[in-house]
C-alpha cells in the first residue's frame, strides 16, 4: 500500500473509531435518563465534548508515526485527499468524515496551510431531498382514531421502567391535539403520525420528535418524558407547529443526544419539519458540532456571495465591549467576536482566561439562557467587505489577531454567535407590555443561569439580548463562573459617619465576594424597568437568595429545565 493510501486510510480509521466513541456516550442516555442519573448526564454531555478533539489528535499522531517526515510533504497530500474521498464515497457519514480528515490536515500543518487542492474545502452542503430521510420513519395511521393512534405510538417507545398512568397521558395529548385543530381545518385524504425511530434525551428529559402529516401540510410535533419521584414516566407536554418546536432545538440549548448511524437523516427530517433551521444549526443541535462549523462556514460563504458588495461589514449595534470587538454583516443572523489585545479598565483578566470562560460555556448546560458559540481559528474573509470604521478599529483593537493577503482578510481566532437585540436597545423603544414580559424573562434567566451552577459577572442590560421568540439570553461571557465559587455577601452597615461617606468600601473585600444590593445599579436610567423588576425579581438583590441556590447545589441538586413555555405543560398533582 503507498503512504497515501495508508494515510489516508488511517485518518478514515480515526473517523470511525472518533463516531464509535461518540455513539458510545451517545447510547447511554435512555439508561442514565430511566434511572435518573443527572449529575452523570451533564458528565457525559461534557465527555462527549472532547471524543473528536481527542480522535483528532490520536490520528495525527498516528500518521505522523507511519510517515515521519514525509508527513510534513504538502504536494502529497492532494494525493492523500484523493484516496480518502474514493474510501468514502458512499459513506452514509461522508460530510462527517471530510470534516474530520480537515481537521487532521490542521493538525498537522495549521489552518493557514489550507488550501482547496489538499482539504475538502468545499465541502458539499446537504441536501435533505437527497437523503433517505423517511427510513428512520416511524408511521402511525390514522385510520384507528386519535385515541388508538396515541397509545399505539406510547406502547411502541415504552421505556424500561411503567408509565405513571399511561390511560390518562393518552386523554391529555388527545386532547390538546384537538384544541390545536380546532381553528385548523386541514384537507381531506390521508393523515398519518410519523414519528423519528429513537427517542431524543437532553437534562432530564426525553422527547419524541415527529410530525402530524396531512395531505397539504405538516404539524411537527413533539412529545417530552421526564420521570415522577418514584421513578415513572410520564408525558410532560403537548409541543406543537414549527415554532414551537424550534424552542426545543434553539441555540440556547444543550445538544441532544440520540442514536443514530446515519445523522444527515435526522438533519434532514429535522430540516423537513424546520425549514427556517439551517443545515449547521441542525446537525450542531445533535451533537455533531465540529461538522456544524464547516457547515456554518459553507452558509456564511454562500450568504456573503449573496448580498451586494455594498453591503460592508460594521460593528455590530450596542454598546463597544471592553473585552471583544463585535462586527457583524446587515441583515446576517450572527456576530463575529474577537477577544481584544488590550482590554478596557476596570477589565482585568488575560486572553486565555477569556478563552477559559468561553470553553465553560460550551461545556456548561446553558439552561435556555445562554447563546452557543463556535470558535474559529484562521477565519478568511474578503477585505473589501469591511467598512473603513471597522478596518481601522480591527487594526487598533486586534492588531495581533489580523493578517492580511491582497483581499484576504484573516482573523487568528474568532467566535461566531446569533445576533439578537441587546436588551438595553430593546427596552427603550418597547411599550408596557413588553417591558414587562422583557424584564421577567431578564430575571429569569439570571435565575435559571444561577440554578445551573453559572453566575453571568456582568450582568448589565447590554449583556443579555432579545430573540425573535422574545426570549432573554445572556451572551456576554468574560466574567462568568460556577455560582459555587462565588461568596455572597450582606454589604456591612456602616459604623461611622466616615465609614457612611466613604468613597469605596471601607471594609474587606475579596475577589469573589459578590454583594447583591448592589445588582440595583444595572438599572441606571431605566427607572421603568427597574420598577418591574423590583416587582418581579427583588429576591435577586437579597444575598440569602444566592446562598439558599448554592446549598441546593452543593446537596446535588439538578434543575429541571424546560425548553418550552411553562403554560403548555400539564397540570401535575405528586405526592
């Protein structure tokens, strides 16, 4: 065998053995969820995290022990690629395993070395149609009635452990299903449930995903599982339309996990029953994270070919961070983040600690409430694009971080997240209503941040941001760190007027002490929005709320936490 094809098919060994691994978290999730093991859900989430960056790695080293030198030989790599797209051609993973063999390639020489000839750099993007989505397909006629069709579809995905009270989960979906269709008179001729063959865990829930179809439309539907304090099962929610069921897969979630051979499948049921999803969001959504930042690479260069060469990039709205540089392109769903070379006073922290918080974020169960972000090394973009603003700014703020090559424009590392509306923008040009509901959703999300083990630092109004679903999501991640870490503390009373007068703290303050009277401050100028927040949330601004949050934790609590609106589960009377 020539060194390219052994190469070659070494890296396609590391693929495989990089997708077992992965299947192999990925399959415990209906035991760890049956038996409520929580703590040991967010260990496998974190676990799996590290199977490709560590397969990578061992496949690196691997070609490096069969080729020694010669494996530093750029025009042998053409040859290499080649081989290994013959060895997956018809690979039901192939877009998997062209991500994977870039990733060896970068390994190796670093991304600056990328060139088309030697990495698929072009990587084909999915086509839904193309795919066999329908055989992962599990289809429930309608010709039974409502009622039988659903108990049908709960008895086919039993678990391992009873229902609560299978007869009346039956009566609640039933039921909620025709309030749904009460205003909705679909076509007549054949309606059947199909329902995607495994079952979808995440935290403590597990989640059926299908979809109602009806001759002119379909209605993706979700059902989600959680257990009973002995252990049972039981149907949490109806969760119905399109909408809907994006919440379940928003960007603010952790990623499911599912088993499944063949993920583009999946992708591309997902895709059916979302189609304002992209292609990266889904497959990121299912774990398969490192292939949704080549699929999001292939969707930024695709939308850029798009647009008019006027349209530039500029920063993105909002107060300038202290600590990133923040751009953005008009009309484009993301922002591009660069960590400073000099960060802004009081900001006292280095760029590996930046990089520090941003890595907990990834590995962190976000509880709804914090954004994804994908990191990026070598990032190309075309420097005609960028307004003169923003090239001046990137050469003041990030000089460390720019090459430049004729129109090429590169950034040494750059995180990429979803643009939404600071919510110190939103606020002022928003009525009482929505206000309100802003505010509420501002301090719940502070709240479930908290239960999950994560206190945001700053947590100014600029910080968090709107989503179109009108969800509150913090963002802004230098300063975060597990909420055990913090000391909550009662600010002292004064004891003495000089003390009273005192232009900072007279007392001893260390680096994790944390006084929550003084949350009051990140309401300076919005006297409204304070005023809804003193009614709805003055709990955060007393210190023993903290505390009380900490012992739970400490004493292993797990959060529940729900990707859908609380109004949409069913009443629950335990005892």
């Amino acid at each position: 065998m020539s060194l390219p094809d052994t190469i070659a098919s070494t890296i396609l060994n590391g693929f495989e053995a990089m997708f077992t691994d992965f299947m192999d978290v990925t399959n415990g999730a209906q035991a760890r969820f049956e038996q409520a093991q929580w703590h040991e859900v967010h260990a496998a989430m974190r676990l799996r995290l590290t199977v490709y960056r560590e397969r990578v790695s061992y496949a690196e080293q691997h070609c490096r022990d069969i080729a020694g030198d010669k494996l530093q030989d750029k025009q042998s790599w053409s040859q290499v690629k080649l081989r290994y797209a013959e060895m997956i051609s018809g690979h039901p993973n192939h877009l998997i395993a062209e991500s994977f063999f870039n990733s060896v390639f970068s390994r190796v020489f670093g991304h600056m070395a990328i060139r088309h000839s030697s990495v698929f750099a072009g990587v084909k993007a999915l086509d839904p149609k193309a795919v066999a989505a329908d055989d992962i397909l599990i289809n429930f006629e309608y010709d039974r009635g409502l009622k039988e069709t659903t108990r049908a579809m709960l008895e086919r995905f039993q678990f391992q452990i009873p229902y609560e009270d299978i007869d009346r989960d039956v009566d609640r979906i039933v039921h909620r299903v025709v309030e749904f269709f009460a205003n909705v008179r679909p076509a007549e001729g054949s309606i059947s449930i199909k329902v995607i063959e495994n079952v979808f865990f995440r935290n403590k829930g597990a989640y059926l995903i299908g979809y109602i179809d009806l001759p002119d439309e379909i209605i993706p539907v979700a059902l989600p599982f959680m257990l009973n304090k002995k252990g049972e099962v039981y149907v949490d929610a109806v969760i119905l339309g399109s909408d809907e069921i994006s919440m379940i897969f928003s960007f603010t979630r952790s990623y499911f996990m599912v088993n499944t051979q063949n993920p583009a499948q999946y992708v591309a049921v997902l895709k059916r029953m979302m189609p304002h999803k992209e292609i990266f969001e889904l497959f990121t959504s299912i774990g398969f994270a490192k292939h949704g930042k080549t699929a999001f690479y292939q969707y930024a260069v695709s939308f850029t070919k798009q647009i008019p060469v006027e349209q530039k990039y500029t920063s993105a709205p909002g107060i300038k961070g202290m600590v990133m540089l923040v751009f953005t392109l008009p009309d484009f769903d993301y922002v591009y983040k660069v960590i400073k070379d000099r960060f802004t006073p009081p900001k006292d922290m280095t760029r590996k600690q930046v990089e520090e918080k941003y890595n907990m974020v990834k590995s962190s169960d976000r509880a709804g409430r914090m954004a994804d972000v994908q990191g990026f090394k070598y990032l190309a973009f075309d420097k005609r694009r960028f307004s003169d603003e923003l090239l001046e700014e990137l050469y003041k703020e990030v000089p460390s971080m720019v090459q430049t090559s004729g129109n090429a424009l590169i950034l040494k590392h750059v995180y990429v997240e979803r643009k939404m509306v600071p919510l110190n923008l939103y606020l002022p040009n928003a009525d009482d209503g929505s206000t309100y509901s802003a505010i509420d959703e501002y301090g719940n999300a502070i709240k479930q941040l908290a239960a999950a083990n994560i206190f945001p630092g700053d947590m100014l109004l600029k910080n968090f941001g709107v989503t179109r679903h009108g969800r509150v999501v913090f963002y802004d991640y230098d300063e975060i760190c597990p909420l055990t870490d913090c000391n909550f503390r009662k600010i002292p009373e004064a004891r003495t007027d000089e003390e009273e007068m005192a232009a900072g703290a007279w007392f001893d303050v260390k680096e994790n002490d944390i006084f929550p009277e003084e949350f009051r401050l990140f309401f300076t100028g919005n006297p409204k929005a304070k005023r809804v927040f003193n009614q709805l949330h003055a709990e955060i601004y007393d210190y023993r709320f903290w505390q009380g949050l900490q012992n739970k934790i400490k004493e292993g609590y797990v959060t529940d936490v729900f990707p859908y609106r609380r109004q949409k589960r069913f009443k629950r009377i335990e005892s």
